[in-house]
C-alpha cells in the first residue's frame, strides 16, 4: 500500500520538531554533571518523536503507538502548566490519533508487505 498523505505529514512533523526541539534543549545540557537536572530526559523525549515520526514512516505499527504515547505523555506534563496546554495537547491528540487509527489508514500499518524501502 502507498503512503498515506497524512501519514508522511505527522511523521515528518514529529521528525522536525523532534530536531528543532532537541537542537533548542541542547542548551540545558550540563556536560559536567550529566544526569543532575533534566536535559537528558528532555533530549531523550526528542529522540522519541524522531524515531516515532521515522518508523511511523516506514509504515511501523509500533511507530504510531510511540507516537500516540508520546502526545499522552504530553497531555500529562500539560497539567502542571496551564489549561490551554492541556486543551491544546488533547487536541492534538485526538487529531493525530484519529489520523493515524483511522480504518483506511490501518492498513498501511498491518499490511503483509514490507515497507522497509519507504
């Protein structure tokens, strides 16, 4: 099955701003004490939405559950903020959720036949 459009659009997004957000949060990395504050977790969450958008890409199940997770943990980390973030992160959610899910996009997801070339 071809590349779903919407499909190579949520991915490439989270690729960028997986990029964008790991470039601007190297900043906050403290090379002489490492695991003393949050940075590296912060890096590692950026990582995440990189492979996430790459496998979801390589039309990876796996890849568009990192994905959701990956909002969910932000819809979590939303609520120490303020309710806009939340709405705004739900929203989000639930619009890369439905994309994702959606009955004629499973397939491209559970199809028999490899997409390792793209």
């Amino acid at each position: 099955m071809k590349s779903p459009i919407p499909v190579i659009i949520i991915g490439w997004l989270f690729i960028v701003a997986g990029i964008i957000g790991f470039i601007y949060h190297l900043k906050d990395l403290n090379l002489r004490n490492l695991f003393s504050n949050d940075a590296m977790w912060v890096l590692f969450v950026r990582l995440l939405a990189i492979a996430g958008g790459i496998l979801v890409l390589r039309a990876s199940n796996a890849g568009r559950w990192l994905l959701v997770l990956w909002l969910m943990y932000h819809v979590v980390l939303s609520f120490f903020h303020s309710l806009s973030e939340v709405v705004t992160h739900v929203i989000i959610l639930v619009v890369i959720s439905y994309v994702l899910f959606h009955p004629k996009v499973t397939p491209f997801f559970t199809s028999e036949t490899a997409h390792d070339s793209g």
